[in-house]
C-alpha cells in the first residue's frame, strides 16, 4: 500500500492562490457598493428626507470609488491572462495608485459631512433603510456601506504584503511588489490624516467652541490649514496649542478633552514671522512677533509642517534668519568714538589719516573733518619714511595693508610695558628728548572739542545709584549697581506677572463657583417654594 504524503504547492502556485484571493475579495467589494447605491442611495434620492446638498453630501464620490475598484479588477484580470512567472501584479498596483489616491482622498475629504448629514437625520434613515430591506438597526447598515471604501484601501498593504511572501526572490514582479506595498500603506495613511483633519475643521466650523468671543467663526472665511503646535513663550512655558489659518485671522485654539477651547485670535497682516535656524535648539520652528502681543515661538512637528504655516502667512511678514539676526538691532557704537579709539592707541591709523609727518602730533583730532580725499593721499604716501617717536621702540614690523579699512590691524596700546623700554639703553637719551618735543606740539595743537566730542561712558559694573526701601531682611538699601537694579527690576516684573496669572485663576473660579452656585438656588427655588405655598394656605 503506497503511502499518502500531504500535498504542499509549489511558491508560484501559493502567490497564485493569493492572487485568486486579491480578485474574489476585490469583486465582492465592488458589489457590496454597488449594492449600496443601486438599493439605498437612489431611491433615497427620491424622498424628502434630505435636501439636495445633504444628498451630495452623503453619497459623495461613492460612484467615482465604485470605478477605481473596477478599473483595477480589469487590470488584474488582464494580468491573469498570463503566465505565472511573467505576471506584474505589483507594477499594475504601482500603475493605478495615483488614480486611486486621488479619487480617495476626495472621499476622505467629504466624509464628515456625509457622517453630519447621518447624525441630523439618524431616524428618517434609519427607518428608510429598514423599509428598503436592511436589517435593523438600518442605521448601521448605511454607516457600514459608507466607510467600506477606507477599510479596502488599508487591506491592499496587507494583501501585497502576502502576495510578496509567496513571490520568488528572482521574480520580475518582487520589486514592484514590495514598492506598491509601501505606496498602499502611504496612500491609506495620508486618508486617514486627511479625514481626521476634515472632521476636526468640520467640528470648528460648526461652532462648537468654548469660550468664543466675537461674531461666529464661519464669518471668518474657509479654513486655510490648521494643525497641532507647541507654544513656547519667552520665560520657557510650554503649551499645547492648536492653530486654525483664516485668509485673514490666525485662532488660537486649546484642546482639553476632546474639546476645543478659545484661547485668541490674531490678524494675519500685523504679526512678524521669523523662521528660527536649527542652531537656535528647535528644527522646525518659528517665531511670532507683534506690536500689541507678546513674542513667542511655534515649534512643529515636522519640516513639512514648518513650510506649510511659513506659507500661510503673507509673504511680506515671513523672513528667514540665522540666530544672530535677533541682535541685529543692538545699538552700534558711533563712527567717531570708533575711529578716535583707533587712532588713540594705533600708529599705523593715525599714519594713514595724516597726510605729512608733521601732522602726526595731533592723533586726537575729530575724524569726521578728516575727508576721504585725505585717507586716499595718505595711502598713496605710505612709502615716504615717517619716523614719529613711537618707532623709535621695539616692536615687530606691521603688515597691516592699507587697501582696506575692514581688515584687522595690528595694534599697540599705549599702555606698552615700560620693562621693554630698557632693552635699548643708549638710545633712551633720544627717545626722552624727541617725546617732551612731541608731547609739547601735541599740546600745543590738539583741539579742545575733540576730547569733549565723546559722551560720557558708564561702568555698569562700578557706578550706583541710590534706591530708597527695604531689602527682604529689613535693611536699608543705600547703594546699588545698575546691573544690580536691572536685575532687581527684572525679578520683580516676574513676580508681578505670577501674582497677576494667580489672581486671574482665582477669579475665575470664584466666578465659576458663583455662576454654579445660582443656578442651582435658581433650580431648588421653586420647589421649596411650592412645598411652603400649601402650608401656609393650612
């Protein structure tokens, strides 16, 4: 007796069972929609229970769907025709995938509107669906019917992904396999995100709000784009926050559960943007200033998500910038105080304003009469020999080059070490002689209001100025740095806004507390007023 042994197929006859499995369940898709439209959706056309936009509303693009479905059954039945080793399952998945986003995407769109128009209307149709042979409750029948097309499309991945397995490595169809799994799942995400986006933009529109304030929301246009972000404010609080894009109005929304609360609104036209550098500690982040409001910064998810609300705001207000654009606007220090500081302690500066050696003794003259005429002759003059009484010392030869102010020069304070001075005794006769000779004509010609041109410096380190009042322990202050009083001042505003943000909070407890606390008299009033009536009447 020979003996059985079980029957294992072979890999191209398992991806062929797969394959077979791919177009049963396809068709049986294609009819249950079919059956759908054909049984429901038509004959309810011809009733008043719905408007003519709430019928568009709910039937949607279900006809376009039913197409898709069957333009790829078409297309894999052609594959069937031949082969098993020369069948593109996978490449024909690859080829309709974008005619099939496209017609999905605009189902997920319109479903929260056709799930509202179920909800207003949940009895008449649930009552028609019955009448017209679906089981009870008829209701979810036509729920069911609705959300079909997003439960195929996440079985596609699935199905590739199965059909991958039973494919040979050396198969002409494995790459594009794999590939249109990948794109399947993409597509079924990006659904997915679109249809939770629409539910939430259809939930805001509707009004359901708390704490809104103003004309209703639909009044301010179509949303734009909308999206969670992360608040961070200047003194590091970080917040939760939800953005709804108006063509003109940015809302500031706060979701606490499952609800949104009104936390503000902004006019696009006057707020500031900056895109923040990744060096600034946050990737995808910007920046949102105003005149009336105070500066904080928006922290996405994602650098698409960063490009897409930098494209919301106008144009005009969205500048990208490094992390020391910020400090761009810190006051420069004058022209005058930084030329008369270069030519207090650089020889070469004081060489290259002054055309002749005689007019080197006056180094402390204002340089805005100096013309640029002048600069220029005495560059040109830089090879004549010019022997002040400052290189008659020790030092190394400068190469500072003329041609440009912008470059570094080498510069000797004329603080210089009076050790170096004794490295050259014999000369120190000399040298003595030709300083008293300079140090007189410098005198003698240095203008009075160059020294006077210069304002006022202040050492924040070591000036003070006397505050009046008690420090924590009770002492007297007399004296304090600037430093010190910004820094006091500073600590106080910071107390100043926490007992400000508290005394808000309790507020609007009390507030709340009261508001609770009336309508519940308002409530038990006329009761007890009802039980004292009859026995007074007694």
């Amino acid at each position: 007796m020979l003996r059985e042994y079980p029957f294992f197929p072979l890999p191209l006859e398992k991806k062929h069972l797969v394959f077979q499995d791919i177009l049963d369940t396809e068709n049986n898709h294609l009819a249950e929609l079919q059956n759908l439209i054909y049984k429901f959706l038509n004959p309810l056309k011809d009733t008043d229970i719905l408007s003519e936009m709430e019928y568009s509303y709910l039937v949607n693009n279900l006809e376009e769907v039913c197409n898709s479905s069957r333009v790829l059954l078409r297309m894999l039945e052609d594959v069937k025709s031949f082969p098993s080793d020369a069948q593109r399952i996978g490449g024909e998945f690859i080829r309709v995938s974008v005619y099939m986003k496209n017609i999905h995407l605009n189902y997920s769109s319109g479903h929260p509107k056709a799930a509202a128009v179920i909800e207003k209307h949940k009895d008449a149709l649930g009552k028609f669906m019955e009448e017209h042979g679906a089981n009870p409750p008829g209701i979810l029948t036509l729920t069911t019917g609705l959300s079909k097309p997003f439960r195929r499309l996440e079985k596609y991945p699935a199905l590739l992904l199965e059909l991958l397995r039973h494919t040979p490595e050396n198969h002409i169809d494995r790459g594009d396999t794999q590939r249109a799994a990948s794109l399947y799942r993409d597509i079924a995400n990006t659904c997915a995100a679109i249809r939770k986006q629409k539910e939430m933009e259809f939930e805001i529109m509707a009004g359901n709000i708390k704490g809104w304030e103003g004309d209703p929301i639909h009044t301010l246009g179509n949303i734009v784009h909308l999206g969670s972000v992360v608040f961070l404010t200047d003194d590091h609080q970080r917040s939760s926050r939800f953005l709804v894009a108006f063509p003109e109005t940015l809302v500031i929304l706060s979701a606490k559960l499952g609800s949104f609360t009104y936390e503000g609104k902004l006019p696009l036209s006057s707020v500031m943007v900056r895109k923040m550098d990744s060096s600034e500690g946050h990737p995808y982040a910007f920046e949102i200033n105003g005149n009336l409001i105070q500066r904080f910064t928006v922290i996405c998810s994602s650098a698409d998500s960063l490009n897409q609300w930098l494209n919301v705001f106008p144009s005009h207000s969205v500048r990208n910038s490094t992390p020391g654009s910020r400090h761009a606007t810190l006051p420069r220090s004058s022209p005058s105080h930084s030329s008369q500081m270069r030519t207090s302690i650089s020889p070469i500066n004081s060489m290259q304003t002054l055309p002749t050696p005689q007019s080197h003794s006056s180094r402390s003259s204002s340089p805005e009469d100096k013309p640029n005429n002048r600069i220029a002759a005495a560059a040109r003059q830089v090879t004549k020999k010019v022997w002040p009484n400052w290189n008659l010392r020790p030092h190394p030869p400068m190469r500072a080059s003329l041609t440009s102010q912008n470059e570094v020069k080498l510069r000797r304070s004329n603080s210089y070490k009076k050790d170096k001075d004794h490295d050259s005794e014999g000369d120190l006769p000399v040298r003595q002689m030709l300083e008293s000779m300079n140090c007189y004509d410098r005198s003698r010609n240095t203008m009075p209001s160059a020294t006077a041109s210069a304002p006022p410096r202040l050492n924040f380190e070591e000036d003070k100025i006397f505050i009046d009042g008690l420090d924590d322990d009770g002492t007297e202050l007399k004296e304090r740095t600037l430093v010190d009083t910004v820094y006091m001042l500073k600590d106080q505003i910071l107390e100043l806004k926490e007992e400000v943000s508290s005394l808000n909070k309790t507020l609007s407890e009390e507030i709340k507390a009261r508001k609770r606390l009336e309508s519940l008299v308002r409530a038990h009033l006329p009761i007890q007023e009802n039980h004292i009536l009859p026995s007074l009447d007694g």
